[in-house]
C-alpha cells in the first residue's frame, strides 16, 4: 500500500470557495509544501478564466509549494503534476494503456478528458516563489457536457470508464506519494527525465494538432515538448514553438 510521502503536509476540507485561493491565504504561514484537498468547492477555477465544475466524489485539490529559483522552472512543475497523476490512474487502475498526457497538462483516459491543472503563483521575488498546483480529477462522475466550449474534449469520470472507485483521500495519497518521486527527480536532475518520461506518455505525437491562444490559431504536426515546456509544432510556415495555448484534436 502507497504511503504518505515525508516532508508533505496534508488537510482536507468540506467545503472551500476554491482550493487555489485556500492556498494563496494559507501559503505564508506553512512551514513545508502542503496538499489542501477539498471534497466540495463553490467557486471552482478552470484554465483561462474557464469555470470547474466538480460534483461531489470527485478530486479537488492544490498543492503548495515554496520554490527558489526562475520562475520558468517553477512553470515546468505542471509536467512534474501531470506525470504524478498518470501514475496514480496507473497505481488504482492497472491500466497504463488507458492514459494519456495532453499538452501543456490534461490527462486523458480512452482519449477523453478525466484532469486537469491549473498553477497560479504569488510572492514572487528574485529568488522566492510560492507555487500553487490545483488539480480536478472526475473520479466519481465528469461534469455536463453543456458546461463544455465548442471543440472541447469529452469529458469522462474514472467510474463511469473503469468501474474504478476511489475516494478523493486515498487518491489524495497516490497522487501525493507520486508527485514527490517526480519532484525529487527534477530537483535531482532537471527537467531532461521529466521531459522524457512526460513524452513517453503524450496524446497525439506525431499527429496534426491546432494550438489556440486568444488571438490565434496554430495548426502543425505535434513534434515534441521542448526543453523549456513549450509545444513544438512543424507546420506549413516551419517550426514554431508555443508557449501556451490550448490544444485541439
Ligand atoms: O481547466 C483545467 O483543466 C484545470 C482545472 C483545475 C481544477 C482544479 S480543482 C482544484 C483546484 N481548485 C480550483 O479552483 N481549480 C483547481
């Protein structure tokens, strides 16, 4: 059985607005990284200003950490979180076939939309950053799909596609247990191991991609995550590198 990882601190709450704001009130005050997990949340925040919606059963949760060095670094934690979260889908399902990582962050299972990420920061200075990872698994059930934007992927639940149950807190565990082996990997040796074990488990590499930002819309084959995070694509006009955008299939 997966245990607690050390040095990690852990609460869970019934109910909070969010836990991204949870954690940038809690944050000065934490000796260590902490897990702040939610079983309900009622102002729930997605990527680029979207909503998160999270019936009940489901994960919601951020991790707080204090971190010295560029912020760009910092940014590549997202990868770190989505690897951790590939292997606990693993680790309760048996299933790594089932899985797999969209750029810059989603983790999808039969192809379809389960996580997602979201980092905020705060207190940056020169050499001090306090980095906030919230993570939304739909663990017991994916939200409406008239919540969705156009051309979003489906979204599907890990019950309703493996007939997998668990709880928000012993996938809490699984979760925390594997962020701490990635993360003293990446303090050990960088981003280059990350970056591979990342690519090894990437949707669509290979393959035609659009990559949408407000302004604009990149369309080019998925060659690879560079060695700064950024999306890489071969497309009609050469290659170009994406530093964040949101990725259509
Ligand atoms: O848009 C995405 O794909 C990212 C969703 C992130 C949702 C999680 S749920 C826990 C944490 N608290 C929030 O308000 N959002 C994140």
């Amino acid at each position: 059985m997966t245990g607690w990882p050390e040095g990690y601190g852990r609460r869970v709450l019934d109910e909070v607005d969010s836990t991204l704001s949870e954690a940038a009130r809690i944050a000065p005050t934490l000796p260590g990284p902490e897990w702040i997990l939610a079983r309900h949340q009622t102002a729930a925040r997605g990527r680029r200003g979207r909503g998160w919606v999270s019936p009940e059963g489901n994960f919601a949760a951020t991790l707080v950490l204090r971190l010295q060095g560029a912020p760009q670094q910092a940014a590549l934690r997202s990868f770190v979180a989505a690897l951790a979260l590939f292997d606990a889908c693993v680790a309760v399902t048996g299933r790594p076939e089932s899985f797999s990582l969209k750029w810059p962050n989603d983790v999808l299972l039969n192809g379809a939309k389960l996580a997602g990420i979201l980092l905020e920061s705060a207190g940056q200075t020169d050499d001090e950053m306090l980095l906030f990872i919230g993570i939304g698994v739909n663990l017991a059930e994916a939200p409406p799909v008239a919540a969705l934007e156009a051309r979003a992927l489906r979204p599907v639940s890990l019950a309703g596609e493996t007939g997998v149950r668990i709880t928000p807190e012993d996938f809490l565990t699984e979760v925390a247990a594997a962020f701490a082996r990635y993360e003293a990997q990446f303090t050990a040796l960088g981003f280059a191991p990350i970056r591979e074990a990342w690519l090894a488990r990437a949707a669509r590499l290979g393959q035609p991609v659009t990559a949408r930002t407000g302004t604009s819309e990149t369309h080019g084959t998925f060659e690879t995550v560079d060695a700064g995070g950024q999306l890489v694509l071969m497309t009609a006009a050469g290659r170009v590198r994406i530093p964040a955008a949101d990725v259509y299939f």
